[in-house]
C-alpha cells in the first residue's frame, strides 16, 4: 500500500518487454545517428570555416583552404580576384550557413552544401567537395574562365604575345599561326601604343557553367582617355578554359 492507501499496479511481464524494446529502439537510433553524424563532424566544420571567411571576405584564407591540385590549377590573385569581382556584380556575402543534414559522404570523398546570401538578395546553394579538410574543387565555376581572362589581360600589358595567342581556342590557332598573331597585336602597339592597364569589369556566365563572356576595360598609351570595353568569349573544353574571339582594342 501507499501512502495514500492506494496500491500501485504491478510491473507485468508485458510492460518490461515494451519498456526494453522501446530502450533497444533508442539505442539503435543514437547509434544509426552517430554512424551519420561523427563522420560528418570535420567536413562541416571546413564547410562552417568557409562560410565565416566567405562573410568575413577573407578570400586568400579560403584559398588557403583549398587542395594542393586547385593550387596549381589558379593563383591566390586570380582566385581572389574572381571573388572580389563577384562582390562588385552582385554584393557581398552577408550570410553563409552550413548544416550536418547536409553533409553527404560519396566514395572517398565528401560533400557539404552551404546557402550563401548576397547584399543583391541572390541566394546560391554551393557544394564544396572536400577532400579530408581540404576544398577538392573550386567552390565557383566563375573563377576559371576569370583566371583565363585575367592572364590574357596580364599578357598584353606585357607584351608577350604568344602567351596570349596560347590561350586562344583551338579553332582560332588552326586559322591564325602564332607568327602573325604576334604581328597583329605590335601592329596595333606602332598605331595606338601598347597596352597600358587591362582591368576586368563584368564576368557574366551561362547556366550551365560551360561558356562565360568577360568584358575588360583596355587602355592604350595613345588610345582615348578611359580605355576601351574589350569583350572576351570564353568556353569550356574538356577541363580547360580558352577564348573563343579575337579580342582587340
């Protein structure tokens, strides 16, 4: 009897059973999401520091946070570059969050999805592809064909035209030999002077991430006061950018 004089019921054999099977049943579930979670605890934590720098426009740290490939594939002031530019079309990052619901692991290696919004009020939905700690892909398909640009730009300022003549498309180079390519462009350096400073101004690329239009503004010495818009066509061969126009001014 209780103190209340009333009896409690007894504990049947049935109750225990339910009580155990309900345990066992949370047990496995903390264990399924453990097995889910645990792995998925460093991946996100790359994806959380990207997103801090993101905000933060810390973009020679994210570059850091970039595979040794991707390194060698784009430069710190390319990537950085890219990234500035995008700032200047469509507003900063102003928020960027990454979830553990949205960690995948795929093979050996990992994906996490991070929702970025822009001062413009463009969301973008990005999937960084992570390889141990590091970003195995570059997070923006802009940057490529921006690094393409830029190294055309930094060709003519340098007057090394056959550079710039190896980053024509195929297409291009089987209908001009570099010889006369070259003679073009110190042809245009008598009449207008060379190329003083090639700024890129706007990166505009297609949906599906395979072609991209880059217009710069292009002074020469003798030219008029402020440059010139110079449109570049770039498109996407295989794994490489190239130009696709002859981009004069």
């Amino acid at each position: 009897m209780t103190a209340s004089g009333i009896a409690s019921p007894p504990v049947t054999h049935a109750r225990r059973v339910a009580w155990l099977v309900f345990g066992g049943i949370c047990l496995i579930a903390l264990g399924l999401a453990a097995w889910h979670f645990i792995p998925a605890i460093g991946p996100y934590q790359t994806a959380a520091g990207y997103c801090d720098d993101l905000t933060h426009q810390r973009y020679a740290a994210i570059y850091q946070r970039l595979s040794s490939n991707v390194q060698a594939a784009v430069s710190q002031a390319n990537f950085v570059g890219a990234e500035q530019l995008a700032d200047q079309q469509a507003g900063k990052v102003t928020q960027c969050s990454a979830s553990l619901l949205t960690i995948s692991m795929q093979g050996n290696g990992t994906q996490a999805q991070v929702t970025e919004q822009r001062r413009s009020g463009i969301t973008i939905v990005a999937t960084l592809h992570l390889a141990g700690s590091r970003i195995a892909v570059l997070p923006d398909p802009a940057i490529m064909p921006f690094a393409v640009a830029q190294s055309f730009c930094n060709d003519l300022t340098a007057q090394d035209y056959a550079g710039a003549y190896h980053l024509l498309s195929d297409t291009i180079t089987a209908q001009l030999a570099q010889d006369r390519y070259v003679k073009l462009q110190q042809y245009a350096d008598q009449t207008q002077g060379p190329v003083t400073s090639c700024v890129i101004t706007r990166l505009d690329l297609a949906k599906d991430d395979t072609s991209a239009t880059v217009t710069a503004q292009v002074q020469r010495q003798h030219g008029a006061s402020g440059g010139s818009a110079v449109q570049m066509q770039l498109a996407k061969t295989g794994t490489d950018w190239q130009i696709t126009n002859l981009p004069s001014a």
